[in-house]
C-alpha cells in the first residue's frame, strides 16, 4: 500500500469507494483494484499500445501534460474522463509528471492477451517518484537526484541520503532541527520519508508520509552491500546509530516498495560528515550566489556556473557537490591544490585529457541502469565506448604523485568487458529491447539460421509477387503487410474482375481490396515465426550480456568516481588559467591575508570598466574585526563577497582570483546581507536580520569568517545603533570571528578607541564639485559622511526634491529641525 498525505488519500479513498459501488466492466474493476492500493499515483494502466488513465488521474495528467480530455461511455449519466499517451513515446510525459511532484505508477499487462481466458492479467511493475527516479529523461544529468528520510528520537534526528540513479548512499545524525535543515538544504532531495508526526516540523520540504514500521533499523542490517548474484552479507553497520540505521532503512524500504525487487547496486553506506566539511547554511549559500543567482535564479553569474567547465556528468555533479561542502582539513585542501598546479602548467596534457573526457558517458548512471536490469542496447554500447578512453586517460597520469596518482590507481582499463560488448552488440542498436537487430552475426548459430530463414522467406515473397502480377495481369497487384492482417495482397477496384478464384477477401477499403492466398499465409508463418524466434534469442543473449557486465558494478562505480575527481581538478584548472587565478596558501593559524583581490563574477560583468582590486588582512595584529563605512554603492557588499568567495574556493581546492592569498582555514561563513526568502512568510525585513543575528552570535567560533552588512535597520535610529554597538563588542570580546562589519552608524568608529582588534577603513569615494566619484577602494580610517544625497541624485531624485532633502539635512545637522514646513 502506497502512502502519503492522510486528509486527501481518505477524499480519494472515499471517492474510490463510491465508484467501486456502482456496476462496472470487468476491466474498470479490475482498474478500480488497482488504483486502490496506490490512492496518491498516477496509475499509467496499460491497454495495448497506450496507458491510459482514468477519473481524477486523467483529469489531473490531462491538464499537466496539456493532452486532450476525452470520456468513455460519453452515453452514460456519468461518463468517466479518459485520458492516454502511446507506451513507446511515454518517457517524456512520465518526465513532466516527476518534475511537477507527482508519482506515477506504471502498471503492464503480465499475461499475453492471446492466451489470457477472461481479462488480461495486469499489475504494477514500478513506481516513478520525483526522489526515485532512474532513468535519464526524467533527470537533470548535472545534478544529484537524492530521496531522504528522517527519523527523530530524543530531540536528535537520523537522516539518509540515497540516490538510486548514482548509487550514492549516506546516513547519519543531526543534533538540532537547524542542522537537519542544513544538510536537506546541501542535499536538496526531491523527496522525504518522514512519519505522521514529523511532518510539521518540515512542512516547507517535499514530504511522503511513511508508517512508522518503514522505519526499523534491524530491517536495514544485510539489506544491501553485496554485488549482483552474490550471497548478502550485512554492511558494517557498527559505527552507526540506530537513528541514522532507522533512516537508511525507511528509505531501502521505500526503493524497494517502488521498483519491485532488490536494490543490488548500493554497496556502500556512507557516514554523514565522515569527511569534515564546512555547513553552509541557506543564508550564506543564497547570498554568496553559490548555485544560482541572487534575482535571476539562474545558474549563469553564479559561482557554480563559473567554475563549471566540466566535461562529464559525474564532475558537474561531484562539483556541485564541492562547493556545498568546503574542506576543513588543510591536507585534503593541499592536496586539491597540488593537483591543480600540476594541470595549470601541463597545458597540453590538460587539453588532452578534457578532450578525452568529452567521450565518457555518465558511467554512475548508465551502471544504476545496468544494476537495476532497466539498461537496453545503445547503453551498454555507451557503456563500451566510454571505457574505451580510459587506457589513454591512464597514461597521462602514470608519472603523477599525490592525488592524481590515487586517480590513475583507481581507474582500470576494463579489457574484458569492452570485448564482450563490442563483439556481441552491433554499433548502433535499437531503442527497443524486443525488436531484435541488437546482436551481431556469428554470435549464435541458432540465431544465424533464423535470420536466414526470415531473410529467404521474404525473398519468396517479393518473387511471389512478380509471379502474381504475372498470372492475374495486374501490373499494380501488391504484397504488403501489417500487424493486424499479417501479408497480404492488395488489389485496386478497377481490377476486381481479374481476382484469381483461390484468392480471398480480408478487408474492403475505399479503392481497394485486400486477399490473402493459403501459400501466402504458409510463407508468412515462416518468416514471421522465424523472426519470433529469433527476436526472443536476441532478447535471451542481451540479458545474459547485461547479467554479466552487471556483476562488475562496483570495479565501474570506483572508476566513475576517480574520472568526477578528475573531472573536477581539470575543471578548476582551466578556469584558473583562463581568470588569471592563483594557488592559495592553506594554514592552520587563524589569518586571512589577500593581496589585490577580485570578486570571480563582478570582474567578469564589468566589460567597460577595469575590477578594481583590494587588498585585506584579517588575524590579531591586523585586526579581527574591520569596521567599513562608506556610502551605498561605492563597493562595500562586493568586497565583502569577495572575502568570502576566496576563501570558500581555497577550501574547495580551486585556485582563487588574487596576486596572493593566504588562507587560515575557516569553520563557517556566515552572511547577515539584506533580507532573505523569509519575507514571503510573513516575517519583516528586520525580523529576518535579528533572527539571521542570532544564529550567528550562536554558532560563530573564533574560526568562522562573518560578513555583516547594514545590521540595525528597520527600527528607530537609537535602537538599530544600540543593536549594531552591542553585536560588534560581542563578536570582538567573546567570539572573536574574523569579521567584516558594514556599516552607516558612523558612531562605531569610536569602538576602534577601546577594542584593540577593531580596525576602521572606509571604501573611498572623491568629492568633485558637488559630484561624487566611487573609486572602490578600501582604505584604512572611518568616515562620517554617507552621500546619502548624492546616491539619491544619481538614482534620479526629481530636483525639488533633492532640494528640499538637503534643507532639512542643514536644519537637523544644526540642531534647528523643529517642524514640517
């Protein structure tokens, strides 16, 4: 039985119900059964060469897929709505359904019609959701596909990650709701397995509700971990909780539920956090732009589409994952680095090996396929051409140390499975799996014989149509063939006279008539069922080839990782070459030292304009906390970002866009800039800057890196200063973060007095008569003057206005202001 929302499974079971009452074919009860145990799909119920569905389902497909509505028995007081897509052109309207949230249940005819006594016997072979899906149309193939699933016991939480597609597994614990939320939101599932009464706690995430028994950790141990054919042996499970064991069992459960059989492909369970990387929270990926951008919501102009230059699926992917993940640990950082360098200047093998790398298919996914026994021909030839490439991508890394070294360990040449396909499988197969044409000639003698057989047969034939034309006179006499008739012949009305007596009439068309002969039907029987026969070897010699090249799954899981690290290292290389970036300095001690630094994107956008570069030095002598006061627009939030940005991409391993960096290793970024999507619930811009405050006050360490930029606002004058005074006196006393504080308040300044790790500079602007230049610089010094006016000005203020502006300026800058006037 298939779960989800409580409330509108009871409508549509109620609903279900009532129709079930009432007097129906033998085929809609047998449908009405069916759709009973799986109340939140679309069930894509199998009726020949189309799905069809039926009442709510096609009312709701129909309008998704914006196909026609129909009805059956349009005659009766209650017609039911019918609507229907062809079973070989399905893939892209089950793709639309999966990304607008919906399942779908795809239920086959099990039995042949032919031989079926009553109704043909039909059942539910797998279900699609939007986290379980497998196949390619429905994916988006630069980004994981991850399922979830949650538990909670004693205020702290088991999550599991998998995705099917990949093979990637993970599991672990969370110790609060906010780091739960950090890690679906680095993860981002397309769906989550919680039970009833989690739900509330994440109502703003794509929920399934599951039973509370889905969720047993015994029923994970020995589950998975063993390759296809294999007797299983459990996993060592010993270093997790039974938190994170539960969730990785709701979630087996629940592939196992949807796909109908064993899930032999994830050999590994990951822990959660094994590898220490930097959270992330929602606030600092959204305002860095890490994936998308902050209006647009576009990929392009942010930091992922700058450093993408990837050439496979599995390193756009891994990348992806990078970034969401910076490095705590100065080795693996190095490491990263050393690799890069090396490609940075071994520009030709760099090139080589991006080229080749242009050749490999997605090998994570083209393995789910093959594991999961879905894989047709043309995947296993994309298999093939893809490992094809790897014993030249081996030896431009056979002199490598270090990480690359790893890499060219970890990659094998496969010379016993390119054979296998290349000489079983033709070049360019059908989509088709039943079809035949897959396999080539002098693989089978039986098959060899067939194909002669229905090749001669259909020789017979055309020459029984000249001998036709030439007995009954008829130059237009023609020998064709369908599905439903099989051969026939075809003859024109004008020459219905001169039809032969042993001829006889199928069918009457417009102009003509159709005849068959008994030594027709006798040729046809030997073609046709040599083709039969030798269409279901074909099919028999595929499976066995998959079978076999499915036990090698886990050897080309390791290889696909080793080429996404690759991947991903040429990529950063490429990019650093093409920017002008260099390798930064990685240390343990807690300074931050960047020479002429530039913002990666805003450099790239300024075409008229060269970036103006700056320098920052953050650590006890340099100050641990940088007061930066200046007008809106003159540079500030850029420079902030930018920090940021060179220091997340030193901890990715990415070269950084400097003349010089020198990194002491941060444990988070936090940003507190402008208001976030927080708004839309309800919450007021300021609310969203206090609670944001918070988190930070909470959780920063004398490690972290804090952007704050305009804190305060939103509130009375006297208040937002107060707040603004006692959140930097608490960040210098106590946490000690190295900090960029923006600010207008030109009052803290004077904090730089009595804090001895404060340091005020100003982005500087110069004063021409009356017009302000922005010359986006950080220079060292406070200033009080905002230019609040001269922005205004050049947002083009109406004059009077400006006017009037500067008046009462004079008046409250001399204490004058008593009035409206």
């Amino acid at each position: 039985m298939f779960t989800g929302d409580r409330h509108a499974l009871r409508a549509r079971d109620d609903k279900l119900e009532k129709i079930m009452r009432s007097e129906q074919t033998p085929m809609m009860e047998q449908y009405l059964r069916i759709k009973a145990d799986y109340p939140d799909t679309i069930l894509f119920y199998r009726l020949g060469d189309f799905y069809e569905m039926f009442f709510d389902d096609a009312i709701e497909a129909a309008k998704l897929l914006e196909i026609t509505l129909t009805t059956r028995n349009k005659n009766d007081p209650e017609p039911v709505p019918l609507c229907g897509v062809p079973y070989h052109a399905a893939e892209p309207y089950i793709a639309k359904l999966i990304q607008s949230g919906k399942k779908v249940a795809i239920c086959e005819q099990v039995e042949d019609p032919e031989i079926a006594k009553g109704i043909v016997k039909r059942e539910v072979v797998r279900i699609i959701t939007p986290g379980v899906v497998l196949d390619g149309d429905r994916l988006d193939a630069k980004s994981d596909n991850y399922l979830a699933a949650v538990v909670k016991t004693d205020d702290q939480f088991g999550v599991a990650f998998v995705d099917i597609s990949t093979g990637h597994f993970v599991a672990g614990e969370c110790h609060s709701l906010e780091a739960l939320k950090e890690e679906l939101l680095r993860y981002e599932p397309r769906e989550i397995l919680v039970s009833q009464y989690l739900a509330p706690l994440l109502s703003s995430f794509p929920l399934t509700i599951r039973n509370k028994e889905d969720f047993a950790p015994e029923h994970f141990v020995g589950a998975c971990g063993t390759r296809p054919g294999e007797p299983r042996s459990p996993l060592h499970v010993q270093s997790f909780s039974s938190r994170a064991l539960a969730a990785a069992a709701g979630a087996l459960s629940y592939l196992k539920e949807t796909q109908r059989r064993e899930i032999d492909h994830l050999f590994s369970l990951e822990e959660l956090g094994a590898h220490k990387t930097m959270r992330l929270d929602e606030s600092t990926k959204r305002n860095l732009e890490l994936l998308e951008t902050l209006r647009e919501r576009e990929r392009e102009g942010s930091l992922l589409g700058l450093l993408d230059h990837t050439k496979t699926a599995m390193g756009a992917r891994l990348l992806r994952s990078w970034i969401l993940s910076p490095l705590l640990e100065s080795e693996e950082m190095n490491a990263r680095l050393f690799a890069v360098s090396h490609f940075v200047s071994a520009s030709l093998d760099r090139e080589r090996l991006r080229t080749l790398l242009q050749n490999v298919y997605d090998l994570e996914r083209l393995m789910s396929k093959i594991a999961m026994r879905t894989a047709n021909a043309r995947d296993l030839v994309a298999l093939a051409s893809s490992l094809k490439v790897l014993p030249e991508i081996k030896k431009f890394l056979s002199s490598c140390s270090g990480m690359l070294f790893e890499i060219h360990h970890d990659l094998e040449e496969f010379e016993d499975i390119v054979p296998l396909i290349e000489n079983t499988l033709v070049e360019h197969p059908p989509f088709l799996l039943r079809e035949g044409a897959m396999i080539k000639s002098g693989i089978s003698a039986e098959l060899d014989e067939l194909r002669q057989i229905a090749h001669s047969g259909k020789d017979v034939i055309a020459r029984m149509e000249t001998q036709e034309k030439e007995r009954t006179g008829i130059s237009s006499l023609k020998i064709k063939y369908n599905k439903i008739f099989g051969y026939f012949i075809e003859v024109t009305h004008v020459h219905r006279e001169k039809i032969p007596a042993d001829y006889i009439r199928k069918q009457t068309l417009v102009s003509s008539e159709r005849y068959i002969t008994p030594m027709l039907k006798e040729y046809e029987e030997k073609v046709l069922g040599s083709e039969e026969k030798g269409c279901a070897l074909e099919y028999g010699l595929f499976l066995e080839l998959r079978e076999s090249i499915a036990k090698e799954t886990p050897r080309i899981f390791k290889t696909a990782r080793a080429l996404a690290i690759l991947d991903v290292l040429l990529s950063f290389a490429y990019t650093a070459v093409d920017h002008r970036y260099i390798c930064p300095e990685i240390s343990d001690d807690e300074k931050l030292f960047i020479e002429e630094g530039r913002h990666p994107i805003v450099e790239l956008l300024r075409h008229k304009e060269r970036f103006i570069p700056n320098d920052l030095h953050l650590g006890n002598d340099a100050g641990r906390l940088l007061m930066i006061t200046g007008p809106n627009m003159a540079g500030k939030s850029t420079i902030m970002r930018q920090t940021a940005l060179i220091v997340l991409m030193a901890q990715i391993g990415s070269f950084v866009p400097a003349k010089r960096a020198e990194i002491g290793i941060v444990d988070r970024i936090f940003t507190r800039v402008g208001a976030s999507d927080a708004l839309s619930l309800g919450q007021s811009t300021f609310m969203v800057e206090m609670a944001e405050t918070a988190v930070i006050l909470k959780e920063a360490t004398s490690r972290s890196l804090i952007l704050i930029d305009e804190i305060g606002r939103g509130t009375s004058t006297f208040d937002g200063l107060a707040i603004a005074w006692a959140v930097a006196e608490e960040l210098h006393d106590h946490i000690r973060s190295r900090t960029l504080f923006a600010t207008h308040y030109h009052e803290l300044i004077e904090l730089a007095r009595t804090k001895p790790f404060i340091r005020n500079f100003h982005v500087a602007v110069k004063d021409i008569g009356g017009e302000i230049l922005f010359l986006r610089k950080l220079i060292p010094g406070g200033i009080s003057h905002s230019y609040g006016l001269h922005v205004a000005k050049l947002a083009g203020f109406p004059e009077s206005v400006l006017t009037r502006a500067r008046g009462v300026l004079t008046q409250l800058e001399t204490g004058q202001f008593t009035r409206a006037e």
